[in-house]
C-alpha cells in the first residue's frame, strides 16, 4: 500500500493526525522526484490542503492549494 493510500485509509476513518504525516511524507517523496507541474504533486498537495481544511486549518489548506499550480 502506498503512503498515499494509507493517509487517505487514515483520513476516512477522520485520523487526521495520522494522515498528515504520511500524506507530507509522500509529497516530499514525489516532489524530489517530480515536477512541481507533474499531475501527481498537484494531487498530493491539494490532498492535503484537504486534510487542512478538515482539521480547520485554512491558512494552511490556503498556502498548500497556492502552491498546485492549476492545469
């Protein structure tokens, strides 16, 4: 399973505090090996914009949706 998989297993379950770091840990994982254009970063951050968003956390979930460029 992925790291990506599982924080979003633990972010429907509502564990946030659980999926924060593995969804971090992926992103910092596809952005040293991607693009910051590559259609998977976009998703990784505007996943976890997502969770930010959940957890009230909405300057956060601003600055992480601020740095997925749009396509």
């Amino acid at each position: 399973m992925s790291l990506n998989n599982l924080a979003a297993l633990h972010e429907a379950m509502a564990h946030h505090a659980e999926a924060e770091p593995l969804f971090t840990q992926s992103l910092e994982i596809l952005q040293r090996r991607l693009s910051p254009s590559h259609p998977q970063v976009i998703k990784s951050l505007n996943k976890l914009a997502e969770l930010y968003r959940k957890s009230g956390r909405e300057i956060e979930a601003a600055e992480m949706e601020k740095r997925a460029p749009v396509k």
